[in-house]
C-alpha cells in the first residue's frame, strides 16, 4: 500500500485538466504515442468537442521514482456545477489532488468550491500553475491567490504547461512525496467506494470504487449497501486504459467489477459495496440519492417516433443514471417524456446525445424546477411540470427548491452581478475579498430563476469574469402562479410555466410578443394570450394574412417562387395543430429565446 | 432573366431539344445594359456600355450555337428585354433581327416585342424600330409622378413618359404595352388613378401593373434595411391592386395573369408561354431557357458571359424538373391566370391521382378566394392576392 497514490484533479472549466492528464499518461508510458489522442479520457464525442469531462474516470499509472515503482491512481473529475455531486465522490476516493489554476485566468468559482471539498476530505493539496506556455500567463499574482487561498508556501506551487509539458515530472515527484499513501486493513471487512459507473453494451454496468479496506475477490459474493441487492463479482480488475482483470483487488487501490448488473439505476455513485456473506459494519459516509432538479418535455418532432425515443432514453439512462423520464402527453405535442436532469448543461447533454447517438429529432419544452405543492388538506404533491399543480383553490402553499450560489468575480463587476441576482429574486449574503482583485459573493437565490438565461446574463455583464457555482440548500414557500398561454382561446399546455407572481406580468408580455414573432400569420387573425387562471394578463394580436406579394412572375422567378413556396410548405408539415392554429417547432422553445 | 449569383456553373449539355413543333418556341434576348440602375431593379445589368458592341456579338454567337435548338421550330414570339435594350443603336438591333430572320422559322404573326425607356423614344428610334419590323413596344413608364420617378432614379420625368407613349402610338405602333409600378412609399392610390387616367387617354393594348417588391441586394431594399423608408403595408397595397383590377376591368381590360391586363385579343404571346409553361430559348447574360422539362439560366456576368461564347461554350445552371416541380409549376402558374385551373387539363397531364388530391386540397378553400366552374377553379380578385399561399396549399412535395 505504501506504493500505493490516490489522487484527483480539481480544475475549473477550461484550466486544461484534460490536455494535463494526457501529459501524465504520456509520460507514465500508460498510453503508447501511438495510443495517444487528444484528451485520451474524454472519449464520448460530446466531451471532446465542447472540451469537458462529463463522466468521470479513472487510470492507473506507474512510475519509477528514486527506484522504487508507483501505483498512481488518477480519478478524472467531471468540471461542471451540475456533477458536483459525482465531483464529491471521486474527492472521498482520494488522499491528494492537485489543484490545477489557469495561469492567465486566477482562481475560478468551481476551483473553489471543489478545492472546499477536498479540504473537508482532508486531501493534500497540490498547487499547479497551468498554460504557463501562454504569453498572457500572470505566475506571480495568481501565486498570490493562491497563497492567499490555502495558505500554502510559495514555493510549493508547481509551474507547469499541459501542452508543452513543462512541469509534469515536478508533478509526479509531488505525488509521490507529499500526497500519503493510502490507510486502510487489507484483512478488515471489505468496503468500497463507487464513485463512478459506465455501460458496456457486452457486459453491462461496470463499477468503478476505491477499495477502503478488505479485499476484492473475483466469483465474491458482493452486496452494494444502498440498493440492498448482491451480485457475484464475474471480473474484478484495476484500471489502465483498458480493463486489465485481475484475481484480486486490495485496500488502498482503485478498480472495477463487472458482475451483470443491467441497469444503471442500480449502481449509484457514493454507495458501498461490501461483502454479501461478511458486511461491513457501516456504509461509507457521504452517499447521497441524487435527485433531478431540472425537468422539462422532451416529444419527438415526428409524433410516430415515441417508441423510438422511448427506447433511445431508455439505453441513455443505462449510462446515465441521474437521467430521469416519465410518460407524459400535451395536448400541443403529443405523446413524450417528461425528464428530470442535474441541471442545464446535463439538459442540453441529454438533448444533444438524443439528436447526436440516437438520431432523434426532439422539442424540448420550457425547463421548470421541482416543486413542492401542499395542499388545504394537508397533502403534499411533488410538481415537475405546470400540469402537475393543483387547482388555486385547493392549494394551501408551494414551496420553491432554493439554492447558495457563489460567484467569484472582479471587483469592478460587483454592481452588475449585484443587480442581476436582485433581479432574480437573490439575496446577498456574504461579499468577501478573496485577493485584491477577486471578490466572492454569496447569494441564496431560487433554482427555478438559473434555469433560463442566467449563465448568459452573467457571463455578458461580467465579460466573461465570472465564475459561477451553486448547491441546493432548502425549499421556501413562494407566491408562484401557474401562466398559461392561450392561442385564439385554446390553451397551449406545452407553454405554460410556473413562475414567480412577481414576474408574471412581464413573462407574459414578452411571451405573446415574441410568440407574435415566431408564428406565421394565417387566413385569420390569431389572438395570443397570457393568462393566470382566467384572467388575462398580456395580449397580442397577429393580424390575418390578407395578402402575398403580387410580384412579376416570369422565366426564372418561376422556379425561384416554387422553390420558396415548397420550402414554406415543407416547414408547414412539421407544424402542430392547436385549436385552429398552426404552430411551428421554434414557437415552443419561444421561452428560451426571449432575451434574443 | 435575373441576376441571381451562380453557384455551379458549367458548360451546357448538347443534344437535341425536347421543343415540339406544335407547341413553337418564344425566344427572349437579354440586353444587359442600363445607363443607370433603378433602385428597385434586381434584373441583371451592368451600366458599363462601353463593350456593348461585343455583347451583342456574343448574343449572335450563342444564338448561332444553340442553332440545334431552335432550328425546327416555329418562332411564335421574339422578346427584347433588359436591361435596357432600346439602348441599342439600330444597327445592332437590325443585326440581331437579321440573324434572328435567317436562322429562325417565325410564324408569319410572330410577336416582336422591344423593352423601351421613354427617354429613348423620339421619332427617328421609332421610325427605325418600325422599320425593323418590332410590332409590340413595352414601354417602361412606372409612374408619371416626377417625384417618384426620381426617387427610383429613373431617368424620364412624368410628362416625358406621357409625351413617349403619345409619340409610339402616333408612329403606327398599335400594340403598346405600359408597365406602372404600384405599392409604392409615399404615392397615394388617388394619384396612382389620376396617372392612370392619363395613360387610359392613350388606350394602350396592355398594361402590366407591377407591384413594387423589396428584392435583395437593391438600393430600396437597403433603403428599407437601415429604416430610411418603410415599405407601404400590406392593407394599402392590397387595396391598391384590388381598385387597379376594377378599374381597368371596367375600362375594357382583362385582368389575365396577377400583374397583367389587356384589351381583347391584345394578351403578350411571349409573356404567357411563361405562365402556360411553354418553350422560351433565351439568349444573353441571366436569361433563362425552358423546354418543358429542363430549365437552365445563363451565367449572369457580362465579362464571364462573352469571354466563355468566344470559346464556344456556354456557361449556365441547369435545373431538371421533377414531376411534382413540374406539377407544382404548373399550379402556381395556373393560379395567376383569369382561366385558372382545369380538372381535365390537370388530369390529362398529371394523371387522376394527382388530380383527386389537388381536388380535395382546394375544395377546403373559402368560396371567398375561389370560384368554382364545372370543370375546375380560378381564383377570384381576393383569392389573387393570396395565390402564393393557396398555389402553396395545393403543392405536392
């Protein structure tokens, strides 16, 4: 075990993890040259283009260090706020990280509330200045942040470039001398850790864990703690760039067992496998049932293809298991699914990976939070989507999910971040100076009021400087209505949302002017409105199509009119029918474009 | 005949043309020079005279390479259009007439059609385009308000437009046609019908009524863009066409394609084998040919153009149509015209498949736009000013 390192790296977005992590394997000789591809643990197409690491993973390196030979265990760690949970668990499989800083950019908002956690899990910390190469790098002053951040010495900030490969034998030498071999009793009762799982198409759910004490055993009879279920582990192993099987996995070391679990659901991150005939005493602490927070509708374009996407997020749920979906209709849309998500960017991966691996083409409806609803009588009913809510008059109260955001920024942006979070119905809590130039601000803030446009907004009020993290904290009682949008009298369930009270009124206004916008005038006038309950809040009249161009129409304006007309007329087939009037796909994502 | 960018440009196919006897062909020669750019115009044009000689040439070369094309069939119509092809000194007309006589078989009524500017009309052009043997002037009038005509930057006043039209019908020329442009920013209907009145003394045999259209890349439309001008809404201009179809019916015209009229027996033979889908063979920079079956656009630059005929080849688009293209053609074009759309006709061409659906697609219509007859529809005066919207409905994709 002595030769034994665990470790993790915490990185902001874009501080180049990834291309760090191809330098380690590299230069362990994990991957041969000829192995070698770009961010080699990034492997869904997705991850690779937008440059994030989605699911995490994890390799075993070795290397030779003053003669003696190392097991280095790299747990790859997902970068975005909505995996935070996952982010947590590889952390608790660890005994150190290295804590990756942008030398051209500082300290970001998710560098430190992941560096936090690893503090809670005692990790050692290792500081790296990153893209040291770049002529824009500032070493010194984001040393200071850095200094000023953990208190570290100076000198113990190793400099550092992904891409050139400066600093990566400085790094492994810090592995190996500072972070502490792993604890644990090989002859204890065995607990493991999972902190990742993936599907194999061939042999189902691999599990990924770190072994804290006992040992695992290929053909053991294997129990994982929260689900209460048992399994023979058909193939335990350790993890190099392919699964390298072995016989046994001990205290101390990280690994895999695939033992015919077909189901995702039924390996959760955080949970403890231990044995079945011999358990350990008390699960690892620290798992938790992560719960979805973002739903929307998701309905196939072509109505004759909900089987098809039935069946598409069934096999993405079977790699995805934070990914949750019911049946659900709408007048407007048909048949499709209602989906639960972490959050936004998991949203948009979802939607993606449908279009992209699945060949799906899908309309994603208003995205809402999750509600809770009490009831005069007592009742309390989860609400996931606008449907879901009782009548006014049976509704005591609801409550909102409300979460602690921390915005990391500089100080000349404090005003506008200020009133953008006020605006959003946040409330400052703290406000503290990290360094000269980098402020920290707490707010508590509701989660419905992230879900739209408050990424973008931010990212443009602070050009770019600022960084952004959130974690649930509570559910308040909130004055929220139900809006409804009404198209010549005829509701349009695929548009309603539950909002605020207080914003209602100007949702609903920018609602029916952009719907005004988005629809295409027909042979009689069309009345667009916004309505809570039956009172009607904004209107906005879309006059009938009383006339074409009359235009000239001679030799070559001929077949440039079909070919306009037959393009109109194809986009028609794709419209749906609500009430009298037709409506195009785009009108129902009108909601995410109302600040376009 | 428009200056649409070319993506794929290749040299033409040969072979032998699909043009049927019966049917005879239309030839439209394409004059690409103007001396000055209209700011509603998108027509391909240069305002660069200086090698109009050569074009014309090259015109003569292409007409003598397509020979293969034309030879057989009879010439039911020779159009000049532009551009400005009144531009053309008399010399250069008469040889394109010339060629046009020694390589074509017109019939002996054949329409000859020249596209003129009023400031080009005077008695000496007149006496030559007469002499020529032109029998048909489309005469460019658009407005006879001074102020309108200024702002299009065209380059006759109202009382010269009025003066060309009084000189052509005094040097014989009995079949006139005069374009005005309607839905035009800041011109009344009022004085749309007084200039109206005006030309109405003259009795011309057609009149083409034109509604002005913002079209890409022009002067107005970047005018409309940057807000300087704000295009006349939908409601005037709609009542504007409506009160120009019941006055000129009332005055004796028939109102037989959307931006189209005629006194009886005076409807253009060219311009309707474009609506009819008739054979057109057209020669010049951006004009488009048909056969019935495969439409091709020459390219629409000058240098490219003649540089590419002195080599003997012609450089053009070619488009093969499909059968819904064809049959989808066949609808909108249809649908401008006063006959409308005939079941039988429609059955004969495109079988009763087709027929039964377009059938049960226009049976849906309000009886307000269209007008039933036993053996098919036309559209009425408010069905015509949505006829792309209802050619659409009846569409085949």
């Amino acid at each position: 075990m002595d030769h034994i390192r665990n470790f993790c790296i915490i990185a902001h977005i874009d501080h180049g993890k990834s291309t760090l992590a191809d330098r380690l394997l590299q230069v362990t000789k994990t991957v041969t040259e000829r192995e070698m591809q770009d961010q080699v643990l990034d492997d869904m197409d997705l991850e690779r283009e937008r440059g994030i690491t989605i699911k995490s993973k994890a390799i075993q390196m070795e290397y030779t260090y003053k003669g003696q030979t190392y097991i280095l265990n790299l747990i790859d760690t997902p970068g975005h706020v909505d995996f935070s949970y996952e982010v947590s668990r590889s952390i608790a499989a660890c005994e150190g990280a290295l804590l990756l800083v942008d030398a051209t950019q500082g300290i970001q908002a998710q560098t430190i509330s992941n560096l936090y956690l690893a503090l809670e899990h005692d990790l050692e910390i290792i500081p790296v200045l990153n893209k040291m190469d770049l002529p824009s790098a500032m070493p010194e002053e984001v040393k200071d942040q850095i200094v000023d951040l953990i208190g570290c010495p100076r000198s113990s900030i190793i400099p550092a470039s992904g891409k050139t490969g400066q600093g990566v034998e400085d790094i492994l030498a810090a592995i190996i001398e500072r972070i502490p071999p792993p604890q644990g009793d090989p002859d204890a009762p065995l607990q493991a850790l999972v902190f990742d799982s993936v599907y194999n198409s061939f042999r189902g759910i691999i599990a990924y864990y770190r072994i804290l004490n006992g040992r695992l055993r290929k053909g053991d009879k294997v129990l994982f703690m929260s689900t209460g279920k048992d399994y023979v582990a058909d193939e335990v192993g350790t993890l190099k760039l392919q699964l390298q099987p072995k016989d046994e996995v001990s205290a101390g070391d990280v690994g895999y067992i695939v033992s015919g679990i077909k189901n995702a659901r039924e390996v959760r991150v955080g949970d403890t496998i231990t044995h079945a005939e011999k358990p350990c005493d008390a699960p690892i602490k620290g798992f938790e049932n992560v719960k979805p927070m973002v739903f929307a509708g998701i309905y196939p374009v072509d109505t004759d293809d909900f089987e098809e996407l039935r069946a598409s997020l069934e096999k993405l749920q079977l790699n995805d298991a934070s990914l949750t979906f019911e049946p659900e209709t709408s007048a407007a849309l048909g048949f499709g699914f209602r989906c639960g998500f972490l959050g936004m960017l998991h949203m948009e991966i979802v939607q993606e990976r449908l279009e992209r691996e699945f060949n799906m083409n899908v309309i994603t409806t208003v995205p809402n939070v999750s509600y809770i609803a009490y009831t005069r009588k007592g009742e309390k009913i989860t609400v996931n989507t606008p449907s879901d809510m009782p009548d006014p008059t049976q509704l005591d109260h609801i409550e909102e999910p409300f979460i602690k955001a921390q915005i990391i920024t500089k100080p000349e942006y404090i005003g506008p971040i200020m009133s953008l979070c006020m605006d959003k119905r946040g409330i400052i809590k703290n406000q503290s100076y990290l360094t000269t130039d980098r402020v920290e601000l707490i707010f508590e803030m509701p989660l419905a009021e992230i879900v739209f446009d408050f990424y973008d907004k931010l990212k443009s009020i602070s050009r770019g400087y600022a960084s952004f993290d959130y974690h649930i904290i509570d559910y308040r009682e909130s004055d929220l209505v139900k809006l409804d949008i009404l198209l010549n009298g005829d509701q349009v369930d695929a548009l309603s949302a539950l909002i605020h009270r207080s914003r209602a009124y100007h949702f609903g206004r920018r609602m029916c002017e952009k719907l005004k916008e988005l629809l295409p005038r027909q042979q009689f006038q069309i009345a667009i409105q916004a309505a809570i309950g039956s009172k009607v809040i904004a209107r906005e009249t879309l006059s009938a199509l009383r006339k074409d161009v009359t235009a000239k129409c001679y030799g070559g304006d001929i077949s440039r009119k079909r070919k306009l007309l037959e393009r109109q007329k194809e986009g028609k087939k794709r419209m749906r029918q609500i009430g009298t009037v037709e409506v195009p796909q785009q009108a129902f994502l009108a909601v995410l474009k109302l600040n376009q | 005949m428009h200056g649409i960018p070319h993506k794929i440009i290749h040299p033409a196919a040969t072979g032998k043309p699909l043009f049927l006897p019966k049917v005879g062909l239309g030839v439209y020669i394409h004059i690409p020079f103007c001396k000055r750019a209209c700011h509603y115009c998108d027509f391909y044009f240069s305002t660069q005279l200086r090698y109009k000689k050569e074009l014309v040439q090259a015109l003569a070369r292409e007409a003598r390479l397509r020979q293969e094309e034309w030879a057989g069939a009879e010439i039911h119509s020779l159009y000049f259009g532009g551009g400005t092809p009144s531009l053309l000194e008399p010399s250069e007309l008469a040889d394109l007439l010339d060629l046009f006589h020694r390589l074509a078989n017109p019939v002996p009524e054949v329409e000859i059609t020249l596209e003129v500017n009023p400031e080009d009309v005077n008695s000496k052009n007149l006496a030559t385009w007469k002499k020529l043997g032109i029998n048909r002037l489309s005469l460019g009038l658009q407005s006879l308000q001074t102020r309108i005509l200024q702002w299009m930057n065209r380059g006759h006043s109202g009382p010269q437009g009025l003066e060309a039209l009084k000189k052509a019908g005094e040097a014989g020329f009995d079949n006139i046609n005069v374009d005005i442009i309607f839905a035009i920013p800041g011109l009344e209907l009022s004085c749309i019908l007084n200039d109206l009145r005006e030309i109405l003394k003259f009795q011309p045999t057609h009149i083409s009524c034109y509604e002005l259209t913002c079209e890409p890349r022009t002067a107005y439309a970047h005018e409309v863009k940057t807000g300087k001008i704000f295009p006349v809404e939908e409601a005037a201009s709609g009542e504007q066409f409506l009160t120009l179809s019941e006055i000129l019916e009332s005055a004796g015209y028939n109102h037989y394609e959307i931006s189209n009229y005629a006194r009886p027996g005076f409807e253009a033979i060219h311009n309707r084998r474009y609506w009819e889908g008739l054979p057109v063979l057209g020669l010049g920079p951006s004009a488009v040919s048909f056969d019935g079956r495969m439409r091709t656009q020459n390219v629409a630059h000058n240098i490219r153009y003649m540089t590419s005929l002195q080599k003997g080849v012609r450089l053009c688009e070619t488009e093969i149509l499909t059968p819904s293209a064809l049959l989808n053609e066949y609808l909108l074009t249809r649908l401008r015209l006063q006959e409308g759309l005939s079941f039988t006709a429609l059955r004969q061409r495109f079988g009763p498949d087709a027929e039964q659906r377009i059938r049960s697609r226009a049976a849906k219509w309000s009886p307000q736009v269209a007008e039933w007859r036993s053996d098919g529809f036309r559209l009425t005066r408010q069905g015509r000013l949505l006829a792309d919207h209802l050619a659409a409905d009846l569409f085949e994709i």
